[in-house]
C-alpha cells in the first residue's frame, strides 16, 4: 500500500510502444515504471560509500533525493512515498517520479546517430547555470582542493584493488602512477580553482541515461544524494562525468561539444590537462562501480570496467602537463615548430628571444644586434634570460598548463635546469632539435622579416661550432612545410 503527498503535474504520454509497466535496476535500487509513473527503491545494502541497511536511512535518502533534483528538474520529482506493509505499518519508501518517455533518453538518442549537437549545446548552457546559481560555501569549496580530490581518487583505487585482475595489472598501475604525478605538481591549480568559485554544489553522477531530451528542452535526473561531499565538486569534474559517458557511447565529437559549451557560457578558464583529469576521474568512478556490479554476479560488467579504466588511462595520459623544449640553430624553424605545436596542444610558448628584450626594457620587435655573445647576448644576461623563462614555466606547470620553450638549448647547463623544473613539477620534459642544412638556414635568415632575433648568418656560425651535445633530444627535420615539421614531432610527443 503507497502513501505519498505529491504535486500534481501533468505527464507527458509514455512513448508509443513502451510496456505499461517494467522494472530497471541498479546497484543501490530498483525503479518500477508503471503508467506514466516510476517509483525508485533503495535497495537495503551497505557499499561501503553508502549505507541504506535501515529504513531511516532510505527514508531520508529519498527526501533529499527530491529535494535535490528539484533544482534541475523539478516538474519530473513529485513527491515521496509510504510503503505499508498489511498491517498498515510502514516499512518502507519510494521516490514517486513523472515517468520519462524511454525512447528519449539521451543515450538512445546518441546509440541512434540522431543529430544531438544542438541539444548537448544547450545541455552545456543549462549546467552552466545550475552551476552559477547554485550554493557554495567554505565546506564546499573545501572539498575541491588538491588533497580532497587525492583522497578521493586513493579511496576508489582501494576499493578497485581487489579487482585488479579483471582491468590487467599493469593498467591499475599506470592509472595510480599518472594521477598521483598530476597531483603532486598541480597544487597550484586547484587552490586557484577553489579561489575563483568554481567547486559548487553540483549534481555528481551527470549520466546520459539519466538525461532525457524533450521537446521543451533536455530533463537532468538523478544526482547524487546520498553524500553530501561526493555531490560537492569542481563544475568542470561535475561536466566531465557526462562528457566521459558520451565519449564512452562513441560520441567523443559530443564530448567536445558539451565541454565547449559550458566553458563558453561558464567562463572557465581551465587547462586542456584538467578536462582530461577530471574525465580520467569520472571514468574511474565506473571501473569502481562496474566492479562492485562484477561482485554481485554481473559477468558482463568485467568488460565494461575494463573499458572505463583504458577510458581513464587515455586521459590520464592525454592530461599530463608537459615541458616541451624547441630548440636548435637560428632558421632552424624552431620557432614556427613552437607556435604549431603549442597550437595543436593548447600550450603556452614561452621563448628567450621575446624575455630576453622584456628584461632589457626592448620592444621585442626591435634590433638589439650585436656580436656574438656579447651585448645582449653576454653570458650573464643569457643565463638571466632562461632563468626567467624557467621561472615563468614553472609557474604555468603547477597550473597544469603545457609549456613549449623555445630557445637554442646550445648549453647543457641550461638544458639540466630544465629537466630538474620538470622533475619538481612532477611533469615530462621533452626535448626536439630543429635541424635545416646550411644553406636552407643562410637562405632564411636572409629573407626573413619581422623576426624577434637578432642573430645574423656569422653568429650562426659560430652558434655552429659552440653547442653542447644533445643526444637525448628528438630531431627534426624542417626542410618540409611546417605540417611536416609538427608530424614528426609529434610522433615522438605522443
């Protein structure tokens, strides 16, 4: 016998063709569609992240759950249920719901190949006003430093290890290894992020089976309600859940569409690196739950868990913030290198021949020439002009920016200090050496204009006969077009 007290909404009709009545379930509950009505259970188990073992408990689960969802969808949560037994006395209870037509369930729509950019654009739109409007507070925004997101990541790989056999060993080791690297290094970024306002009482589970696309714009269902903290996060963290679902469907150009979309009409100025964390992240929040479901005797979940956790380690790989050096002899193309790699990489170009003038007071369009290493060019200010860069991309490292230097790197000295910035900032450093013959430098150093440098066809001589061996370094030939260039390049970044 059912009590409930719900609002009186008119329901849309139930998709043509669909069961009057039917079942779903998951891990933590059942949902029983019967009319134009869904009544969801909570299953009375204890995961350890939750407990609904006694009644209380699903009974304000289920309060908060409609009181939550109301924020994005609040024609669809009506209300909550008494469940009687014979005697009359409660024993438990139901979220009482409009019921959704099926076949407008946004993961149907994209296993169809329906034409979605403009709905996803619009869901991007509608996250990013939840999310501005939404609470925040210092216990909230706490939950978004570096060491909350640890301790959350190391709170999924415990529950995960027992299963390390069903995703391969060496996957769950390299997923453990490249999060705590960006962590190590990205302090930085999550207390700006946290200073900004960008961790907010979200929705925390954004998945498109639980997003249906009606004509009068798209319906968010089932945000996470049973604990506060998890529900807390970063907006981008909450975005990436559904834009790794939709990659996880096929769908990775709607991934792109939905992230673009709410960085557009959020304004958030995040990293390329912490989209790809946080989708690293919701992924792995599956593998978790894709194990849990292998335990309770779902054969079929150890497949899908090992596709959620390559889906996390291709973003783990994708979202490492790197120091790429470019360097090589004046009209070398080290410069044009730079800029295309930094273009297709979404990397910041940091290059001596602009700091160098910038510390000198020089308009970095104007001539400083003078002989070789002398001037501008003495030992003192050159060593100041890489510690400078250095510093600078240190700064953008910890951001969990990609930095690509640009410079000569004709001296071993400033090439090991490098490599020990990126080993404190927890980062890859990647060395490419831009190679041209002789004659095709001569050439262009003679007909170039509008260049920064000031180096002459003598000084690259003696540039010639005075740099240290770089035998670490990837090198590539730029007698091509620039496309060429940056295909061999990245080749050896990838």
């Amino acid at each position: 016998m059912l009590r409930t007290q719900a609002t009186p909404v008119v329901s849309p009709p139930v998709t043509a063709g669909a069961p009057w009545a039917d079942v779903h379930e998951t891990h933590i509950g059942a949902v029983f569609l019967v009319g134009d009505r869904a009544y969801k259970l909570k299953k009375p188990v204890d995961l350890g992240f939750l407990d609904f073992t006694t009644r209380e408990a699903r009974e304000r689960v289920c309060h908060r759950e409609v009181e939550l969802n109301r924020r994005l969808a609040p024609d669809v949560y009506l209300g909550v249920s008494d469940v009687r037994d014979p005697s009359g006395e409660v024993c438990d209870h139901l979220v009482v719901m409009r019921r959704m037509p099926e076949g407008r369930r946004l993961s149907s729509l994209v296993r169809a190949g329906e034409p979605l950019t403009g709905t996803v654009r619009a869901l991007g739109r509608q996250l990013a006003a939840f999310h501005a409007g939404t609470r925040r507070s210092p216990e909230i925004t706490a939950e978004g430093s570096r060491d909350a997101i640890r301790r959350r990541w190391e709170a999924s790989f415990a529950q995960v290890r027992p299963f390390h056999v069903v995703l391969h060993p060496e996957t769950a080791a390299e997923t453990e290894r490249l999060t705590r690297e960006f962590l190590a290094g990205r302090e930085a970024l999550f207390t700006r992020r946290q200073s900004t306002g960008h961790v907010v009482d979200g929705h925390g589970d954004l998945l498109a089976d639980d997003i249906f696309c009606l004509d009068d714009g798209p319906r968010v269902l089932d945000c996470l309600e049973f604990d506060d903290h998890l529900r807390w996060v970063d907006g981008l963290d909450d975005v990436a859940f559904l834009a790794m679902d939709l990659e996880r469907l096929g769908a990775g150009e709607l991934a792109r569409t939905l992230m673009d979309s709410y960085v557009e009409h959020s304004g958030d100025p995040a990293p390329p690196a912490l989209r790809h964390h946080y989708t690293a992240y919701r992924a792995f929040v599956r593998v978790k739950v894709a194990c849990l479901r292998f335990a309770q005797g779902d054969d079929v979940a150890a497949e899908l868990a090992r596709r959620y956790a390559a889906l996390a380690l291709r973003h783990l790989r994708l979202g490492r913030p790197r120091l790429i050096l470019v360097g090589g002899l004046p009209a070398s193309g080290k410069s044009t290198l730079a800029d295309a790699n930094a273009g297709r990489l979404g990397a910041t170009v940091l290059r001596t021949d602009r700091i160098r003038k910038e510390l000198a007071g020089i308009t970095p369009g104007d001539s400083a020439a003078t002989g070789y290493r002398e001037g501008l060019y003495d030992q003192a200010r050159t060593d100041r002009t890489y510690a400078e860069m250095l510093r600078r991309a240190a700064d953008l490292l910890a951001l969990g920016e990609t930095v690509v230097l640009d410079a000569s790197w004709s001296d071993a000295r400033q090439r090991l200090a490098a490599a020990e910035l990126a080993q404190a900032a927890s980062s890859p450093v990647l060395p490419l050496r831009c190679w041209a013959p002789e004659a095709v430098a001569a050439h262009r150093l003679a007909t170039r204009t509008g260049s920064m440098s000031d180096a002459t066809p003598e000084i690259a001589r003696h540039m010639a006969s005075d740099v240290h061996p770089w035998p670490e370094a990837h090198t590539v030939l730029t007698t091509g077009t620039p496309e060429d260039s940056l295909v061999q390049a990245l080749s050896y970044l990838d």
